[in-house]
C-alpha cells in the first residue's frame, strides 16, 4: 500500500481521485498515519488499516510551520579584518582569548587578536580540545570568575567556540554546572551569560552564528542550546583555513553538507525559500568543496565553502520547517565511543539512514535528486537511488570512508552504540519521531 497510487473516493465532493500514499509516521500497530498528495497537489490525510481505509477526514496540508527567527550575530567576512575587533568590544573590557591546541598561534590569527584588541586587558585560556571536555571547560570558568572577565573571544574550529559558550553560560552560575548538560534542546532557565564573540578558524560546524554547543561528559556528548550564546560577532576569514590539514576541510565539507540534509530532506512543507536556499547551498558545497579540499591556495573557493558552512546552519533554512537530526544523534555516539572526527561520523551514517528512510523521505528525495543532483533520467526509484549512491561517492571523492569495518567497528560495537543510545533517551529520532533503535541497528549493520 505504501508509495502506491489508489483510488478512494472524496468524500467532499463525491469524486473518485487517484491519491500518491506516503508513510509518514505510525500511532499505533494497527493504524497508521498517511500524508496523501492529489493528482492537483491538495493534501489530506487519512488511517488505514490491513489496506483498507478506515476513516478519512480533511485536515490541513503540511504547511510551513510558524516561526521566529531570531540571530543577532554580526558576520564580519573577509581577509585581514581582525583590526576591526577594536570597535565591536567595549574598550574598558577585561577579555579571555580562547583557543585550542596551537593551531591559531601557526596560521597568524592569535597574532592578529591580540594585535585587534589593543590595549585591552587580556587572558588567554588553551587546551580546548576537539570534542570539548566539561572538566576543560571548568577550568576555564574557574578562571573567568576569578580573573572577573567580562568578555570571551573564541579563536579556533567548532570546538573551541562550542566550549566559549558553554563557559559563557556556566560563568554565570555558582554550582551544578553539569545541569546545563541534561537539558537536550531546551535552552537553561538562566537569564544572563558573558558576552562573546568568534574568530572561525574551521569552516564546518555553523557554531559561529549559531545558539549551540555540543559539550563532551563523561564520554558522552550533550547539545547544550541557548539564544543567550549566540556569538555578538564572528569574523570569516578564509585564510585562516589555509593551515587546515586536508582532512579537517574534508570533515567541515561533510559536516556542513549533513546539516543541510538534515533541515531539507523531510518532507515537504512548502517553504520554498527554505528549499532553494537550502539546494544552493548543496550545490555549492558539490562545487567548491573538492577544489577547497584539492587547492589551499584557492581563495575563491574557500570563501564560497566557508560562507555555505555557516549559512548551513545558522536557523535560515531551518526556519518552519522538519528536521531530522538522527543521523547527527547516531554520529554523536560514535565520536563518543570511537572517537571518530564529528564529519566523518556523518558521512558514514547518512547515506545508509537515506537508504533506510526512502519511503518516509521519498518526495524531499526526489527533489534532492533533480534539484541538487540534476538527475532527470530513469524512474523516480532510479533517480532516488542514483542521488544517494552520489552523495556517497562524494563523500569518497574527499577520502572519506564511509564504512564502519574501517574503523574496526563490528555488530558487538553497533549493539553498544545502540544501549549507549538508549540509555541516553535517543529512542525516537528523525522528523516524525518513528525512527527507533531498531532502525538505528539497521541503519549502522548496513553501514558495515
Ligand atoms: O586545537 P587546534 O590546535 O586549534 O586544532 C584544531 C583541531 O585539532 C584544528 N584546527 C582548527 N582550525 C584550524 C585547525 N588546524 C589548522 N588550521 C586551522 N585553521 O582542527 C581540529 C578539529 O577542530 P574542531 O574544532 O574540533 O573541529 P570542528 O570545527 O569540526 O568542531 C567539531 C565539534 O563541533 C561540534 C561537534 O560535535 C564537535 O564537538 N558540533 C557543533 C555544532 C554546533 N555548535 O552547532 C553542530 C555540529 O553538528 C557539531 O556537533
Ligand atoms: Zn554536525
């Protein structure tokens, strides 16, 4: 019955139509929720049950949802433009420069900072790691609260502007810092956190304009969300990736192309804008990416991939419509487990969750297809096959493997990625909340 066509009859109008069924979701064993598309592209829904409809009622098209956008951060993109730090921080502020393992002391930026802030009172704090520590990032509270800072200024990848918020917002409490971990996607009930700003050094995460952190405890990896983390500014500028070895530009092409997907390839609501921003985005990754990863002296390239990371998310394509985020959630239990690079995580997962989720994503699939992948020949099942197959090769094209046997992951491993999953609650995942651990089984001994 499902993805077929059928003919029922309207009960509106007394018609018989032809409607397209797709699987969207199940309420229970016997009853299941199906979105159904008209021949003219009006959408009702319905429960069947053993083939047989049941009951139809008219309800309202999946639409764009409501929304709010909200960021406030200011992007200042563009070479050699650290100088300009002087005007976006107060003068009489005290500020904690943050970064990681050395890499922004060789590629001048650190330099740069220190030079743009003049003669401001300055900390440094180093030694956030990737994949940021809770106890690292303690330390680090400890001495914004004993040095009385008043600014935080993140120089470095993902994890390093990842840490600075969560120290922004944990500065600002006196105890139970590790509260602000078990939270999941609701933002703490605090009502202030320490300004900061960012100096991207990775193209990749989106952490630069965006509200969230994603904090290492106890070998487990916890979202931290707050709209009082977002960045007053962040600086792009593509030179400082020029010392990225080609593995991490490899990691930020896949990791900014997975966020993309995991806003776009739902099911349709309509948002065009969404949409086709998203796309562009894609296209541009499909584009730049391979010249970023095979030329660091293609500047041009360089700023287009940067600037697509970010806009990858930074709540745009995000704004009113489905997300998904399993494969984000199945990653994060690798890099916690196996210590696999966040990117590569995804890559991995996300051609085989695709594969697995043809039929709950056929028609956002099928515009990935001809859209992104412009494929127009063979049939819809042909076309979807062939824009997944890709997707995976261009993860390949990047030297990225995308089998877990590389990494010496056997069943036994995928059966403790699944319990460390389940223990942490992550038991109904994807964009209508059906995707449980079975299917995460599936998707990773696929993935094999
Ligand atoms: O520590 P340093 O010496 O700076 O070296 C880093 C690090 O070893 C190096 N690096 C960064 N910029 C460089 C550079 N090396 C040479 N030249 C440069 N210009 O790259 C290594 C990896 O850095 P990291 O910051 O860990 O990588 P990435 O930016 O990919 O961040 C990954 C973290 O972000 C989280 C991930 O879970 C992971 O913890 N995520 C954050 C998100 C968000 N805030 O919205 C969403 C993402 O999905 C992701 O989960
Ligand atoms: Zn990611």
């Amino acid at each position: 019955m499902l993805n077929s066509c059928c003919d029922v009859v309207n009960i509106a109008s007394g018609k018989v139509r032809t409607l397209y069924l797709e699987l969207v979701g199940t309420t229970s064993q016997q009853s299941k929720v199906v979105v159904c598309r008209q021949e003219d592209t009006a959408f009702i829904s319905f429960n069947f049950w053993l083939g047989s409809i049941m009951h139809i009622s008219k309800q309202k098209v999946p639409t764009m949802q409501n929304f709010d956008f909200y960021n406030p951060t200011h992007i200042i993109f563009g070479q050699q433009r650290l100088n300009e730090l002087d005007k976006l921080i107060p003068c009489d502020a005290k500020v904690m420069v943050l970064y990681g393992g050395g890499s922004v002391k060789r590629n001048g930026a650190l330099n740069q900072v220190l030079e743009g802030l003049g003669s401001r009172k300055v900390v440094e704090f180093s030694g956030i790691e990737p994949n940021p520590q809770f106890t690292t990032l303690m330390r680090a509270v400890d001495k914004v609260q004993s040095e009385d800072i008043d600014f935080l200024l993140a120089v470095g990848g993902g994890s390093v502007m990842d840490g600075t918020k969560f120290i922004a917002l944990a500065s600002k409490i006196e105890e139970n810092h590790e509260s602000l971990l078990f939270r999941g996607f609701v933002s703490p009930t605090q009502h202030s956190a320490l300004p900061l700003g960012c100096v991207a050094t990775l193209p990749a995460t989106g952490s630069e304009m965006n509200m969230s952190s994603v904090v290492t405890y106890q070998d487990q990896k916890y979202p931290v969300m707050s709209p009082l983390t977002y960045p007053k500014f962040s600086f792009l500028d593509p030179t400082f990736t020029q010392t990225l070895p080609q593995e991490q530009i490899a990691n930020g092409i896949a990791d900014a192309f997975v966020h993309v997907v995991e806003q776009y390839i739902t099911y349709p609501v309509n948002a065009k804008v969404q949409d086709r921003i998203a796309e562009g985005v894609l296209q541009t990754l499909i584009e730049e990416g391979p010249t970023t990863y095979a030329n660091n002296d293609d500047i041009e390239a360089r700023e287009n991939f940067m600037w697509s990371a970010t806009m990858a998310l930074n709540g745009v394509i995000g704004s009113g419509v489905p997300q998904d985020w399993a494969t984000h959630m199945i990653g994060h239990e690798l890099t916690a487990m196996y210590g696999i690079a966040h990117g590569r995580t995804l890559a991995i997962v996300l051609p085989y969750l695709l594969r697995e989720r043809k039929k709950q994503k056929r028609a956002k699939l099928l515009q990935f297809a001809e859209r992104v992948w412009q494929i127009t020949e063979g049939s819809d099942d042909e076309k979807i096959d062939q824009a997944i197959d890709r997707t995976e090769a261009f993860f390949n094209s990047l030297d990225i493997v995308t089998k877990l046997s590389h990494y010496n992951i056997d069943n036994d491993g995928i059966k403790t990625v699944v319990q460390n999953m389940e223990k942490m609650g992550l038991t109904a995942l994807s964009e209508t909340r059906d995707l449980g651990l079975d299917t995460v089984s599936r998707i990773l001994r696929s993935a094999r």
